[in-house]
C-alpha cells in the first residue's frame, strides 16, 4: 500500500467512515460520499410542534377558557403561592409552557404565547426574580386540557 492511500485511509477511519469505505478507496475504486441537506429543527408555521419531555413536574397548571389569556381569580392565587415558593426557595431558573388548541396550529402557537407571557408578567409582578424561559405549543385538535400553561419551577 503506498504512502498516501495509507493516509487517506487514515483519513477516512479518522472521520468515522467504515473499513468499507476505507478498503474500497485503497482498492482504487472512487468513493463518492454525498450528505443529505440538514433539515431545520424548527417545525413550519403550519406544522403541529410538541413540548418536549418534562423534567419535573408541573408546580402548578394554569387553565384557560378557549382563545382567552385571562388568568381567572383562582388561578391567580395559585401563581400567588408558586411566586412565594420560587422567591423563597431562590430559584434561578422558571419554565413556562404554553398549550392551546385550534383548527389552525399557528394560531394556536400565537394564543399560547400570549398566555405564557401573560403569566410571566404576572409572576414578574409578584416579585419572581427568576429566569423564566417560555414554550408556546399547540395541543391536540379536540383537548379541552390544551388550554393550559403549565408552570415548571425545578428548584435551586
């Protein structure tokens, strides 16, 4: 084997192609390696998107009536007590979790976001100090329990 097909096998081996790949360009054959177009992780505005899997679970899980971001009066004295507890326990970090419904999943995106920022801005307003980072997904067609925002508060 000469001096530079060892290296280009070398080569090949280093960059995680098989000894297939490195035999057939020792043997002389040319080896063409094409990759495919990364495609964006990021869903379309028309595509369905999903929160991804939670860590902890939910501190509190805020409902909502059908494309409304009113926080009802009871829901508010729940983020009261969830405010305290990530006050007193200094977390640094909140995450906020947005699910709305809708025949159009773009839409639905854009009711959960003005729901996430609507109880970032009331916890804000009840002296969270907190990194609170905010998901907006749209729920499953017919799931009345997609109007939601679930608030997860890991701890310190």
């Amino acid at each position: 084997m000469t001096r530079s097909r060892v290296a280009c096998s070398l080569a090949l081996a280093a960059f995680g192609l098989g000894a297939s790949a490195a035999s057939a360009q020792t043997s002389g054959h040319a080896l063409s390696i094409t990759q495919e177009e990364p495609k964006s992780s990021r869903p379309g505005p028309n595509d369905p998107r999903e929160a991804p899997a939670a860590s902890v679970a939910p501190a509190v899980t805020v409902m909502f009536k059908s494309n409304s971001a009113d926080i009802s009066d009871r829901a508010k004295a729940e983020l009261d007590n969830v405010a305290k507890t990530i006050s007193e326990q200094r977390m640094t970090q909140v995450e906020l979790r947005a699910f709305a419904s809708g025949e159009d999943p773009a839409e639905a995106r854009r009711v959960a976001l003005a729901r996430a920022l609507t109880v970032r801005s009331y916890l804000i307003d009840q002296g969270v100090t907190a990194r609170i980072e905010v998901g907006a997904f749209s729920a499953v067609r017919s799931a009345r329990s997609g109007e939601r925002v679930e608030v997860l508060a890991p701890g310190p």
